[in-house]
C-alpha cells in the first residue's frame, strides 16, 4: 500500500486542523512487530490491501457490518487491546474502512452497476445498504482515534463544531423559460402561445421570467454571508458550456447582451464562477477541457471549480480529465437518488484514484444535498425532507464540515416549486443558527 497514502488517510481522520506535526511517528499501520514498537498506537491492517484480495470479491465487506465503538466497521475487528511491545494495538482496519469510501472504491469493484446516466446509484452503495449513508463515517473514526490518542498521551484536540466553510451552489441549467428568437418560436409552434403572447415572454425584462430567480435568492446569500462571516460563506454559480447532448440543451452565450444584467450580477454580489461539465463530457471526458476552455473566454476569469451536469460523474478514472483540464475543486461527489455522505466525509478529501492507489491534487468537496433529489428521487413531503436535511446541517457542523448543497434557480420559483423555495430559506436560517451556537460553544 502506498505510505503517502496510508499517511494522508491516518492525518486525515485525525483532522489536519489539529493533527501533531509528527502524527506519523506517533500513529502507525502496520503488523510487522518491529515496526510496531516504534509508535504509540497501531492499526493492524485487515486483509483488504493485499495482492490476490484487492479487486476481487474477497475485498467487498460483508453485510450485516460489525461495529467498533457504535460506528459501522468495513473491514477488521472491533478490539483493542495494549501490547506487551507498548504500543495499543487497534484491530479495527480504520485505514481500509475509510479508503474505501474516501475512494469510491466500490464504484470500480462493482462497474456493471450503474444508472440510465452511467451514475452509480446511491441506492445501490454500500453506505446506503449498510444504513451508514446520512454519517461521515470517516468523520466519526476520527473521533474515536483522536480520544485514544489522548488515552496513550498525545495532545491532541477536538475540531470545533461549526462549520469550517458553508458553500451555496447553484446549476445554471436554464437561466431563463423564454429569451430571444428561438423561445419566441417555441411558444408559437409548440406550445401554440398567441404571437402577442409569445413576443412578451421572449422580450420582456427578464426579471418577468419564471426561472429568473437570481435578485431573490442571492440577497437571501448575502445576508447569509454577512451572519457568517464573508470568508467562511461563498455562493457558486456552475455555468454550462459547448455541451452537444440533448441533454444539454439549452445551450447559452453568458458574453452575449442578453446575459449582462445576469453577468453583472454576478460580478457585483461576488459569486464564484464554476464549471458545468456538461453530459456530452460525462460520456467523453476529454471534452472538459476544451469547454473550460470556452467558459472562461465568455466570462472572461479563470477558474478551477467544476460540477458534472446530471453530476453524471461516471467512472472514478475520468477525475484525470479535470485533473488535466487544470480543475483542481469538483463538487460532484453526492449521490442523485439520495442525499448524504458518498464520501463519508463532511470535509473536503483529496481524490484517491483507487484503481491504483494514487493520491492527487484534486480536492473532492462533498455535496450534502440536492434540491431535487428530495422530490424526484427520494418522493419525500416537505416536512419529512427538511427533517433530513436539518440532520446533515447538524452533522456537517459537528465535525467541522464543509456544508456543500446544491439549489438550482429553477427550484427557487415560488410558483413552479414552492417548497423546495421555503425548504432554502429555512436551511440558510438554520444553518447560521447551528453554526452560531456552536461558535458560541467554542468561545
């Protein structure tokens, strides 16, 4: 197993924000009795790493999953014990656990099983099968390592349990229902709108539009990002760009004339621009560049943050393509047909490619929940999709998470979707309040 790995994953769980400098030298993973004589405390290595079980069925965790502490255990056992050498011993593979999941590893074990999108469903995921899918495991060992850390004496401390940094993103999709020529046509012959009918919706300001939502829903960011604190809060726009799939479609010019109120907007409330890998790249990853490329010419900025449209993110592998497209911040990691933690993490991870175990540069930012996957996917009523999405909030800030949701403007019309609308505004007001106490609890 790769040791940059192996180490990255070890300070990871512990938390980097307050990992000692020498966490290597004081917490190892290994079996080899000499080694272990050198640390404090050991995680004995299951099986899972080795050549002939990595890759093949041997390495899949059996169901039902024991469980070490009250957390579910992918792969060793939930003993601890001191040894007669010194160091304590944890025959929980932590290591393994968390790599599978930081990793998306089952997603290469398991390639046959994928959704009309070429997505792997969540439903289908080990954490959802397992019950895990709404914990940051990952997030939840490191409690557990961190306080027998404090047992063998090392200083080591809790993070604290606000948010680290709360992201409000948007998919740009469909800026607008009707705008210019071809939405005049579209009215007339398909949806045989009168002429006087159809010049109003296609001409008129835009902010008549139904899918124009953006003055309300950035003042609602803003205040937002006043209450916790303007670093700690960024509102990110992904926009689509040279897409050719239908579903792509509409496609857009964000330098043409008919986007610069929009444009202007965006510049004005400070909104991080992204890009919207669209479907077409999805099914060739090669693409991304070039609509990078494209999109950075139309705003004229350069920028490092993508999302896949349909987050149509299909195979772990093609991650290299952002990676050489000069991405280096993806916010596609959640799953479309349920919300919670893919990663098992609330806390941005640096991509692990677990086809050949190779740490990168490319941060995955976790995404928490999407808008529509309430309604469309999980069928939920209002009331019974804001009790889960108070739950994440709630253990987002926990573990000094990243809170990554995803609102498209469409879902913010009072009039096409009005409680996935109220469902926002509840959350902005419920996370800062989550957030504010547990500043105050930290202070």
């Amino acid at each position: 197993m790769n040791a940059e790995v192996v180490n990255y994953i070890i300070r990871f769980m512990v938390n980097e924000d307050v990992a000692p400098d020498d966490l290597e030298n004081l917490v190892g993973y290994t079996s080899d009795p000499e080694r272990m004589k050198g640390y404090k405390i050991v995680i004995l290595p299951s099986p899972f790493f080795k050549l002939g079980v990595y890759g093949t069925p041997a390495s899949y965790p059996e169901l039902p999953l024991s469980e070490f502490e009250g957390v579910p255990l992918l792969f060793g056992s939930p003993s601890v014990y001191q040894s007669d050498e010194g160091p304590l011993i944890i025959e929980a593979d932590l290591v393994a656990s968390s790599f599978f999941v930081l990793s998306r590893y089952e997603e290469i074990f398991r390639r046959s099983i994928r959704d009309v999108h070429g997505r792997f469903p969540g439903k289908e995921s080990l954490p959802y099968k397992a019950g895990f899918i709404e914990h940051p495991i990952v997030d939840e060992y490191g409690v557990i390592l961190r306080r027998y850390m404090r047992q063998c004496g090392i200083d080591v401390k809790e993070p604290p349990r606000y948010f680290s940094h709360v992201n409000l993103t948007h998919d740009i999709d469909e800026p607008f229902a009707y705008r210019g020529f071809r939405s005049f046509l579209r009215a007339i012959v398909k949806e045989r709108k009168s002429p006087f009918e159809a010049f109003r919706l296609a001409y008129s300001d835009p902010k008549h539009d139904k899918y124009y939502t953006f003055d309300k829903f950035l003042e609602w960011n803003k205040l937002c990002r006043e209450q916790l604190g303007i670093s700690r809060c960024d509102t990110i726009f992904f926009f689509k760009s040279n897409g050719t799939h239908k579903l792509d479609m509409p496609q857009y010019k964000l330098n043409s004339l008919r986007y610069k109120p929009l444009m202007d907007m965006v510049e004005k409330r400070e909104v991080k621009i992204g890009l919207h890998c669209s479907y077409s790249s999805s099914l060739r990853p090669e693409r991304i560049k070039q609509e990078k490329i494209k999109l950075q010419r139309s705003v004229n900025c350069i920028t490092d943050l993508s999302r896949h449209h349909y987050l149509a993110a299909r195979e772990p592998e093609d991650m290299i393509s952002l990676i050489n497209s000069g991405i280096r911040h993806d916010y596609t990691m959640g799953y479309a047909d349920v919300v919670g933690f893919r990663l098992g993490t609330c806390r941005p991870v640096r991509f692990i490619r677990p086809s050949t175990r190779v740490l990168t540069d490319l941060v995955l930012h976790p995404l928490m929940m999407m808008d529509c996957t309430f309604t469309k996917y999980m069928n939920l009523s209002e009331e019974e999709a804001e009790k889960k999405a108070k739950l994440l909030v709630r253990s987002t800030a926990q573990y000094h998470g990243e809170l990554n949701i995803l609102w498209h403007n469409v879902s913010l019309s009072k009039a096409l979707h009005p409680w996935l609308c109220r469902l926002y505004r509840v959350l902005l007001r419920y996370l800062t309040a989550v957030d504010m106490q547990g500043r105050g609890e930290a202070n």
